[in-house]
C-alpha cells in the first residue's frame, strides 16, 4: 500500500548475488538510490525527505541493506564467520529480521545458512500524506525507474526488473496504446466482410451501402456512449476495448436481421409498405434481445458490482446499446428506405444510376454488363418472382445445399456423436476451473509488470507475503494454557514473535514462562524491551495503565509467514480461510491480515457477484417473458440453449488456459446475451410453425434467419482475428473468450438446435389444426363478364 520502489536484481548467468562483485554493485545500486532528486520550484527532493521514518526518525530501509553492509565490512576484516540465516537471520545488534522476501533463488547447506542467492529484492518505501507529498512521490518513483535502467546499461552483466505503485496502472492502460493499429486493421477487414455480406451478382438489388451504413450504425452509438462517459467525469480504462466487439455482435446481426427480413418482401410492394413489413418481422426480436442486453448489463453497472472498471464498462456498455437501438429505428431505416427506392427505380445499388434494359445492354461491352447486371420484373413470371434473391451467395447455399445437409437422417448421428464429445470436454475443462488473481493477467506483455512479476514468482514463492496475527483483546499473555493456545495457532509458520522471543527470554535466565501477571508484565516492559535486540517489538505490543496503576497487554501483533509451493497464489487463499475460520471458533481473539488480503476478498466476490446477479437477471426476464411470448416453449429451449453454450464456454476457456477473472466475467456476461440474439429468431420460428413437419419449420427457420446469423458471425470472427496478435494479456483473454463464444454459439445454431428439434417433442403434426365441420370452409366464385361478353371467374372469396 501506499507509495514505493521495488527493483529485483539478478544475473544472466545465475551468478551468486552475494558475492563480493554483486554484493558491491547492489550497495552502489542503493546509494544511487538514495540520492535521487526530484526537483521542485525552490527545494529540491531527495529519499531521505519523503521516506518512511522509524522511531529513531531515520529512514526505514530493508533489513538486506544491512545484511549486505555488515557482509562487506566482514570481508574487509577477513572475518570469516559471518553467516546469514534464511529464512531469518541475525544482524549485528542481535535483531532477528525476516529475509525469505529479499533473498531468491536461495541455497543453503546445514542449520539454514545460506550459501549463495541467485536474486535479492529492495524496496523503498514513500510517504503520501498529502497532494504535494503525493505528487514528489510519483514523480520519484518516475525518476526511480529511469535510474534503475540506466544502472543496468552500464553492467550489463546483471539484470534488474523495477517496479513501483503506479507500474501496474501504467501497464493497464497500455493495453490501448498498442491495440490501435490492430484495432483499424479490424476496422478494415469488418467493413470489407460486411459490404460483401450485402452484395450480390444483381447490381439493383445488391445492398453493399446497407453492410456499410450498418457497421456505420454501430460506431456512432459506440462514440456517442465514449462520448457521454467522457462528458459526465468517466474514467477511461482498457477493459472498455471489449465495448466495440460487444456492439458488432449485437448491432450488426440487427441489421443484416432487418435486410433480411427486406429480402422476404414483395417487389411489387411500395417501399412503405416493404419498410413496414420489415419491422414488424424483425424489430419485435431486436428490441426483446437489447431489453436483455440492458438489464444484463444493467446489474453488472449497479452497485452490487464492487470492480470499478468492471461497473464502468456494464454502464459505457448500457449506454451505447440504447443508443444503437434508437440509431437502428432511425438512422439505419431510413437508410434502408432510401435503398429501397433506389431498388424500385431499378437504380445501380453503389452508382445510383439508371440500369439500362437487357436489349440496350447487349450493345455495351462485356465489363458493363457485368457491372449493370440485374433482373427486370417483367422479365420474369410469377413462379420466378419470390426467388429473386437466391443469386446470393449464402441464400442459396443455405437453402439449396446446407439445409438438406444437415436434416439428413444419416448426418444426425455423427451431430449427436459430436455433441457428446463437447459435452465431455466442456465438463472436463468445469471441472478444472480456477479463478485467477494474478495482475498480470490485464496488462501488456512487454510491461514493467510482466516482467516483475515473473521474477518474482521464479525467485520468491518459496514463502508466502508476511501475514500480520493481530490479538485485539487483552488475554492472559502470562497464563501457560494460554501461551500454548497462542503457540498452537502460530505453528508451522515462520514466525517473527516479540511473544516467542520474550519465552525464550525468559528461558535462557532460568525464569518460568508462568509468572504472575505482574511479574510477567514488568519483566516485558522492563528488562526485555530494554534490550537492545529486542527494542523493536515495542512497536508490536500496546500498554494500558488501568485505575490502580496495573499496566495490561491490551493488544499486540506478531507476524507469520507460511511455506508455499508453486501454486502461491491457491495456497494463500486457502490458508486465509483457515486463519479466519479458527479465528471465529478460537479462545483466543484475534485477525489476520496482509494488504494482498484486500484484492483477494475483493476479487473473490468480483468474480461470482457479476456473472451471478447477470444470470438471475436474464433467467427473471426469461421468466417473465414467458407470459409475454406466443409460446412459453420458446424460452424453455431458450434457457437450455444458453445454459449449454455458457457451460462449453467456461470448460473450453479453461482448457485454453483462460482463467475466471474479471475479463472472462464480463464476457461470459456478454456470451448470455449473444447466445440469446442468434438463437431467440430460429427458435421462435420453428416454436410458432404449425401443421409441416419438425424438418420442415428447421429448414424454414434456416433459410429466414441462418443468412444474417452467418453474415454477422463471419463479419464477427474477422473483426475478432487481429486482436489475437495484441501483445497484451488482457486482449489475448478477450478474444479467447469472445472467440469461444462465436464459435460454439454458431455451433448450437447451425449443428445442435436444427439436429435436436427435427427429433424431440413435442410433434408438429399434433400440434396440427383439425378442420371440422364448424371449419369447414365455402367456396363462393364471382362471376365477372368484361366488355366483350368474355365470361372469367376473377376472385374467390371464403364465406
């Protein structure tokens, strides 16, 4: 906490640190350190002016610092029986200090004494008590981490790895920094894809500007939503590069929904008419699916989320959703009126000219013809009318080949087969599931951060961060029961005790730990703090003067630190919970802490509050949908389906080695939604088909709603491609989560929904209207005679 310099020293060849070359360079090193200056209008500061004070107002420095002078000044005096302990040793006044986070990659021989050390750590710590004394303090740290580098440069031979307070932010926010030329690159290739999704061999009804205006559509209700975040105080952080993807999901298959739907109209319809048709075909679909982005999304911003950055990219997230739901119902309609009457004037979709008559045609050069290439009305009769649109490309695939393919009766099996295995995967990659802690997770590869953080995890895991073991209460400190219960629950851990020291105090004179209260609290204060080498617990124990002048141990601290294995982070976790779960059941009270305690409960309830509080919220809105929808089957195969998919999600994630951390999270939020975009159209079709077979309504449902599902998937996966060459951690965890997510759900709409629904109940043909007598329909012809006398039956009507 607070303000500090950390710098890891090492060397390429694995050299003993505590050599006299290293041990010199490290002692150069810190005075280099310490001489910093940070200049100020009139005054100029060093270390020594903004440090953290002891009681004997000099700076606190790390005790290795005097571990390595006392080494050189032994060297000096070819004293040869100067020794360090790990993981404590003893430093000429007597103290007993804890080294096992200052000394790496350690190797010692009998009775703990090290004999060389392959990395050593210092800090330096700073004082942040106000603006100004903040404002010195970063700016030292700046200074701090030039200094470092620029020490390296001149020995090469050893390598060090700074970091300070303000290195992981710094990190955080490069993720931007080298994202944006891989951002434009995914702009490019998405505005490629989307205009060729729209086009076709027909130059009039091609819709090339719609895939333009349509990714168009979605960008500006991204930089209206940047826009009033930045207007209303907003922070800006990395996490909001996941904002666009969110948007080209959700925006684009809304679009390529409604052109769609605009392909199932009648050309002889007035474009009003058309653009009406068009709405009430897909805005009721559109407009239930953002209902559900905003109240997913609408929790994940609301108080119940304790990350701030995850609150702020729910809320930026919230914003511009309804915005390109508004941009939608205005911007992209009437863009698609206007293409609409470029259509009926038979007018070349990107020239807007005039398309010439076949005849008039075939007197221009081949290449103009092929550029004005289209189909006249009055060319074609009505059997001809209705498959207009089948020239392009992903129409007629689906319809001609892929739905045939995929409702064949020997295809279903190999379908069921490989559903089975995702199944079994996905529950594999469950059941291995680990939250991840680990900061280095959100920042840029190349970083201060990645580079700390990974030298210390080869060279300082061995020992866990020092866990303060705090007793609130006054207790029988000189009770022997007591001593024990205090003995039994600080065992196993390396312990730096003013109560252990003071026993054993006691043992060497020869006096019994049992004393009387009185003697046992005069001979602490009196003889045992006096002591040089035990002066500083005075800092570890607090005296209280009761009304008859007794003095009590009203409260005290000792400080542990556990073995760890590779798994750190794990272990720390668990033995937290342990140390607090004896802490409620004990005689003893007391509380463990350390400032890594902080981020784990805050992270351990970041992860779940999110994705918890945004599934109850979208399986409530399901719920309550239900008594909305025609049919309440819809949702049932509309939860299943989402389960399904988040369940692969997280398996394959974790497979991939991405663990639950507050990327994944807010993806998993996201994948919820999506799934239900893609798969809420095809369902609903295939629920609401009555009389035909199950076949035939998955074939139907296909071919209304696979053509925009497969254009906004491959406009998706394109635009998704660059990020994965991002060197960043925090891109590297979005696009595998975001990639999974596309890929099993188009998987579940394009595999398992068209295969699962041609065999599961209920049936169609119960479902099937039967006609009876009060149904029975009358024929009534009205018989027309024209001007000639020609007698013709021009229109049937039902009685």
């Amino acid at each position: 906490p607070g303000r500090y310099g950390r710098v890891i020293i090492t060397s390429f060849r694995k050299a003993n640190m505590l050599d006299q070359h290293h041990t010199d360079l490290i002692l150069k090193l810190h005075s280099a350190v310490t001489r910093i200056q940070v200049q100020r209008p009139g005054f100029n500061y060093t270390f020594a002016h903004i440090c953290i004070l002891n009681n004997d107002k000099t700076c606190i420095v790390d005790d290795i610092v005097h571990v390595l002078e006392e080494l050189k000044a032994a060297r000096s005096s070819n004293r040869t029986n100067f020794a360090i302990t790990y993981p404590i040793t003893h430093l000429k006044d007597g103290r007993e200090v804890y080294n096992g986070h200052q000394l790496g990659g350690v190797t010692v021989h009998s009775k703990d004494r090290v004999k060389s050390a392959e990395a050593i750590q210092l800090t330096y710590y700073l004082q942040a008590i106000n603006s100004l004394n903040d404002m010195v303090a970063e700016k030292w740290e700046s200074i701090f981490c030039d200094t470092v580098e620029l020490f390296q440069k001149s020995n090469r031979k050893v390598k060090m790895y700074p970091f300070t307070s303000s290195s992981l932010k710094e990190d955080f926010q490069k993720t931007s920094r080298v994202s944006e030329r891989y951002l434009i690159t995914s702009l490019v290739l998405v505005v490629t894809l989307a205009i060729l999704c729209c086009s076709m061999q027909d130059c009039v009804r091609s819709k090339p500007w719609l895939g333009l205006l349509g990714l168009l559509t979605v960008t500006l209700a991204t930089l209206t939503a940047a826009g009033i975040i930045n207007l209303t105080g907003g922070k800006y952080n990395s996490t909001f590069l996941g904002i666009p993807f969110v948007m080209l999901g959700h925006g684009l298959y809304g679009t390529f929904e409604m052109l769609s739907s605009w392909r199932k109209t009648r050309e002889d319809q007035h474009v009003k008419e058309r653009t009406a048709a068009v709405f009430a075909d897909s805005m009721l679909s559109f407009s239930l699916t953002t209902a559900m982005y905003l109240v997913t999304f609408g929790i994940g911003a609301s108080p119940f989320t304790n990350i701030e950055a995850a609150r702020i990219f729910c809320c930026n997230s919230c914003i511009a959703i309804f915005f390109n739901y508004l941009y939608v119902l205005s911007f992209y309609g009437s863009s698609l009126v206007f293409t609409g009457y470029i259509e009926n004037n038979y007018q070349h979709s990107i020239f807007c000219r005039k398309v010439p008559k076949p005849e008039v045609l075939q007197e221009k050069p081949a290449w103009y013809r092929f550029l004005l290439t289209a189909r006249f009305s009055e060319d074609t009769d009505d059997s001809e009318e209705t498959n207009t649109y089948e020239s392009h490309l992903l129409v007629w695939f689906l319809k001609r080949y892929y739905c045939d393919w995929i409702t064949n009766t020997y295809v279903k099996p190999f379908v069921v087969l490989f559903y089975l295995v995702y199944i079994s995967f996905a529950l594999m990659g469950y059941l291995q599931v680990s939250e991840g802690s680990d900061l280095s997770n959100i920042v840029a590869t190349a970083t201060r951060t990645i580079e700390y953080t990974t030298a210390q995890q080869k060279y300082f895991s061995n020992y866990s961060p020092v866990i303060g073991f705090y007793i609130y209460e006054s207790i029988e400190y000189w009770n022997t029961s007591v001593q024990e219960d205090v003995l039994e629950y600080t065992k196993g851990f390396v312990r730096i005790s003013w109560f252990e020291s003071y026993l054993n105090y006691l043992r060497k004179l020869n006096i019994s730990t049992g004393l009387p209260k009185k003697n046992f609290t005069d001979m602490l204060r009196n003889s045992f703090l006096k002591t040089p080498q035990f002066a500083h617990f005075s800092e570890d124990i607090i005296f209280s003067k009761k009304y008859n002048n007794e003095v009590d141990v009203v409260a005290s601290r000792m400080f542990l630190v556990a073995k760890t294995m590779e798994t750190k982070r794990e272990e720390l976790y668990h033995l937290l919970e342990t140390l607090r779960k004896l802490s409620l059941t004990s005689k003893v009270k007391f509380i463990v802490f350390n400032p890594s305690f902080v981020y784990m409960d805050r992270y351990a309830s970041s992860v779940g509050a999110p994705l918890q509080n945004s599934c109850i919220s979208a399986l409530f809105l399901l719920f309550f949908s239900a008594f909305l929808v025609a049919d309440s089957l819809i949702n049932v195969w509309l939860t299943l389906t989402v389960a399904s998919v988040e369940f692969g999600v997280i398996g394959f994630m974790t497979l991939w080695k991405v663990e639950l951390d507050c990327i994944s999270v807010l993806c998993l939020i996201y994948g919820i939604n999506y799934t239900i975009d893609n798969c809420a159209p095809l369902l609903s079709t295939f629920v609401l088909g009555k009389e035909f077979t199950r076949t035939k309504w998955v074939k139907n449902a296909l071919e209304v709603h696979g053509v925009a599902i497969l254009q906004s998937y491959l406009c998706y996966i394109v635009g998704l491609i660059p990020l994965a060459a991002v060197p960043s951690n925090l891109t590297r965890t979005l696009f595998r989560c975001l990639f999974l997510i596309a890929l099993v759900t188009f998987f579940h709409c394009f595999a398992i929904l068209p295969v699962i629904l041609t065999f599961l109940p209920p049936s169609k043909k119960k479902r099937k209207e039967k006609k009876n007598p009060e149904n029975r329909e009358e024929i009534e012809c009205v018989e027309m005679v024209d001007m000639d006398s020609t007698r013709v039956v021009d229109q049937i009507t039902t009685v």
